[in-house]
C-alpha cells in the first residue's frame, strides 16, 4: 500500500513512454513533433502532481484557507508551456522547409534521396 | 489519457493525429485543475490546446495530410522504450508519496512564500506574484527564447516565397500571441 502512492510518477512514465516510442519508432515528421509534445505534457504533469499537496487548494491567498499547493511548480510549469508552444513553432517551420527542400516528410524517403547523388 | 497516446501511435491520417494531439492537452489541462494548479490550466488549455493545435494544421496545410502507408516493424524500439520505463519506474521507488505534505519540495522555500508574497507583493495569487516578482528573470528568459524562435522561423519559412511569406508571418503572429 505504500507502493501504491507512487501512482502518480508511474501514470508519467507511461504517458512519457508513449511520447518516446512515437519519437524512435515513427518515420513521419509531424508525427514526431507531436510525440515530443506527448513527452513534453508527461513532464507538466510530473511537476504540478509533485506540487500537490493533500487537503490543500490552489494557492491563491485567502483568510479562511490554511493548506494550499506548492506555487513554484506552477510557475516554472507555466514557463516552459508558452516556451514549448514557441520551440514546437520551430520544429514546424523546419518541417516545412524539409518538404519544400525534399518534397516528402518521411524519413526514409529523405534518406533514400540523400543516399543518390 | 494513456488511451488517446496509443491512438496517436495507431492512426495513420494526420489530421486526426493533430485533433487527438489537442484532446490530449485539453485532459491534461482537467488534470490540472484536479492538482490544485488553476494556472497552468488556464495556459495549457489556451496555449497547449489552442495555438499548437493551430500552427500543426498549418503546417498540414502547408504539407501533406496522410502518413505513408508502408510500415516495417521492428522490435528494437518498443524493446527500448520498454526497458526505459521500467528503469523510470524502478527510480520511482524513493520518491515521497502523491500528496504527502513532508516532501522536500515543500520544505525549501515555497513557504516563505506563502506566508510573505500577500505582505510583500500584496497579490492574492501567489503565482502571479512568483512569476512577475521573486523569479521575473524567468520570464525574462522566456521572452529571450521566444524571441529567438520568432526569429528562426521568420528565417526558415518567411522569405522564401511570395505565397510563404504570407504563412510566415501568420505563424508568428501565433507567437506574439502566446507570450
């Protein structure tokens, strides 16, 4: 039973492993953006459920509340949200220029045109 | 959750990848607001779910919307990914336990925030007050990378085309929004 209150870490490890295997594994380039941000959200939650404390509510300061969550989380989280959104801004632009450069977003197809001279 | 993620891995069409992409966010966001961090769900599901869901169908636009039908498969990736977890799991076992209020990250200095930032910054919401005034130099930085990823993808797609320039400046426009 004292296991079984590590629940929360082991829910992000498969969500993240998720994210992963779709990074290895995929041969389509939007694919693996959005597995990256499979990986990315697996982390958000690995931060606000460490933040989660029991009994206490969000930390907005109130007379009649005595218990609220950690804010820092929240914060650092609130961050790497908007700096996520701009990096996967980056990905996509590059993703574009691949398919202008090559005309496909398939890996191997790109391999193969590199491999010809 | 876990079930919207191995959609993503089965479904060939990209345009329903992008759609199960936002939903995903969107039931991270209620997760969110079941942890107490009302904040980041606001941001998560206005951000996360909102402008990345619209800068993909962009690029699909831009692109192509089906996946290649051909798929070898192979054992050494799932193998990898399997012996990852496991690993992950393992080092899961020394971490305090979902909820408990002795754990080390509420020890340090997150009550002084508590009990000082409404005296100090006079702000009922403490992460705001976090935010813009005992760690702005985060936010700094943020606006830093944000910056830099404007400028990378005003490089990469603003200027090579008449009809791209178009589509470029749409994308950062998502940007500027986002911060």
């Amino acid at each position: 039973m004292n296991v079984l209150g590590l629940y929360n870490y082991w829910i992000v490890v498969v969500l993240m492993m998720t994210g992963f295997y779709v990074v290895i594994a995929q041969n389509n380039l939007i694919k693996k953006v959005v597995g990256l941000n499979i990986f990315q959200v697996s982390v958000f939650v690995f931060y606000i459920s460490m933040s989660k404390v029991k009994g206490g509510t969000a930390p907005i300061l109130d007379p009649g509340i005595q218990v609220y969550g950690n804010p820092l989380p929240h914060v650092l989280i609130l961050t790497a949200i908007v700096v996520g959104v701009a990096t996967m801004a980056l990905a996509l632009a590059l993703v574009v220029r691949i398919r202008h450069a090559y005309g496909t977003i398939e890996e191997d197809d790109i391999d193969a045109q590199e491999e010809e001279p | 959750m876990a079930v919207i993620g191995v959609a993503l891995v089965r479904l060939r069409d990209l345009f329903g990848v992008v759609m199960l992409s936002g939903l995903f966010t969107l039931t991270a966001a209620s997760l969110y607001v079941v942890m107490d961090a009302v904040d980041v769900a606001f941001t998560e599901a206005a951000v996360g779910a909102g402008i990345a869901t619209v800068l993909m169908l962009e690029t699909l636009a831009l692109t192509t919307g089906r996946e290649k039908v051909t798929r070898r498969r192979s054992l050494a990736p799932f193998l990898m990914v399997v012996v990852t977890g496991a690993v992950l799991i393992y080092g899961t076992l020394d971490m305090p336990r979902y909820g408990d209020p002795g754990a080390p990250i509420h020890q340090h200095v997150a009550p002084r925030y508590i009990e000082e930032s409404g005296r100090e910054v006079g702000v009922p919401n403490i992460v705001t007050s976090v935010l813009a005034s005992y760690r702005g130099y985060d936010t700094l930085g943020e606006v830093t990378v944000i910056f830099t990823a404007t400028a990378g993808v005003l490089a990469l797609i603003g200027r090579s085309r008449r009809t791209r320039r178009r589509k470029g400046s749409q994308t950062t426009g998502g940007d500027q929004d986002a911060r």
